[in-house]
C-alpha cells in the first residue's frame, strides 16, 4: 500500500487578494517566513515516510513558476505539477487521472494553503483511512451553532445545533484510491458540485471517519493570516 498526496493550488484567492495589489501572487506562492506557503506544504508531507509522491494541481500559467521552486526546494523527485482546473474537484478529478496506483492505494486531499499540518496529524489520517476506507481530519464546535433562515431583513434563528453533532472540516481528507475515483465519476455523471472531497464520497454512500485536527492547522484565506501562521512558526 502507497500514500499520494493532492495538493489543489489552482485557487486565485479573492479575499486575500483584496488586501494586496492587483499584482501580488496567488495566496500560495505568497511568502511565509521567507518560504512560499506551497513549500511549508510539501515540507509537511515529504516529512511523512509513507508518502510516495505528491502532485499539485496549478493554474496552467503558474506550473513553470511551480516547477522552477519544486527543483530549487529539491522536491523533484517526489512531486508532479499538474494542470488545475476551475474549481477544486476539477483539480482534484485531473491529479487523480494523473495517478498510476492500486486500487486500495491511499489518496490524500489537501488545501495548498494549509502549511502548518503536522506529521502526526497526517499519519494518524492514514491510519483512519487503513481502518474505515475514508477519513478527514475536523475539530469539534467550540461555538454554539445556530441554523437560520436568510431573510429581507437578515438572519432568522430557526435552531440551535448541539455542538456534540458538529465538526469543522479540515484537511487532509483520505480515501482508498478506488473510493474516491469512483466517487468522482458518479459525481462527475450527474453534474454534482461537492463543497470538498467528503462530501463527493459522502454523495457515494461511504462512511467517513473523523482524525482530530488543530486550530494550527488553518486555511490562509484572508490578509491577517501570514501573521498568524507565522506566529505558529515561532512557537
């Protein structure tokens, strides 16, 4: 059994880029403690022993910026660059048809933007995934959880969620190779959108375990979190 690693990182980033200029870089390729966050990533998971290769999924005009920095950090070896698509599960559907592995393979699906996985957290996911076939990593609700209704006049409470119920998702998300591809061609078949890779498996009728995650372990999304991430790095 292998472990391959997803990385989508075809994402522009609107909300990070509303605090830069026009011209500043994908969220990925911006610096983090000097080191594009990209490169905090595939750190990360080259760290892991079962990790056989990972491929990240580019926008086309970024894969020679991607692969110029994957030789200069020295990850050639161990890393394809592919092309992204327009949203994430057609990133995902391209890296996946770009893999040549078995069909009880592991498959792991990361945000790019995510830099501060630790190993621990990814072996504890491949594990989960041995045991239960599918497994992502969450934190429990530490806020009280309202459903409401959107209206004219805003937000209606219409009920309060019990805490115990809900879980933040994060990643890596980790599936059998065979459940994800067949997840993906059943969505892929009926037009079917998922907010991230669960939810395509979940649509397939497979259970899907929980890894406890990190509030460490955060998606850079917005200006303010460079300085946030680097003040993990510090610690």
């Amino acid at each position: 059994m292998r472990v391959y690693v997803i990385l989508p990182a075809a994402g522009i980033g609107t909300r990070m880029a509303a605090g830069h200029s026009a011209s500043a870089a994908p969220k990925q390729f911006l610096e983090l403690a000097g080191t594009p966050v990209l490169i905090h990533t595939l750190r990360a998971f080259a760290a892991v022993p079962e990790v056989a290769a990972m491929y990240v999924a580019v926008r086309p005009a970024e894969m020679e910026r991607l692969a110029a920095q994957v030789k200069e950090y020295g990850f050639s070896d161990r890393v394809r660059v592919v092309e992204g698509g327009d949203h994430r599960q057609e990133s995902v559907a391209n890296a996946l048809a770009a893999l040549e592995c078995d069909a009880d393979d592991i498959v792991l699906v990361h945000d790019a933007v995510r830099p501060l996985i630790d190993a621990a957290t990814i072996q504890r996911t491949i594990h989960a995934v041995e045991k239960h076939d599918a497994a992502i990593v969450g934190l429990p609700a530490v806020d009280t959880i309202k459903q409401v209704e959107r209206t004219a006049d805003g937000a209606i409470i219409t009920s309060t969620i019990p805490r115990e119920y809900i879980v933040q998702a994060q990643t890596p998300q980790g599936f059998r190779y065979h459940l994800l591809k067949r997840a993906f061609a059943e969505a892929a078949a009926d037009g079917f959108i998922g907010t991230d890779e669960a939810s395509v498996v979940e649509r397939a009728g497979a259970q899907v375990a929980v890894v406890q995650g990190s509030p460490a372990n955060f998606k850079i999304t917005q200006p303010g979190d460079l300085e946030l991430a680097e003040f993990y790095l510090r610690r």
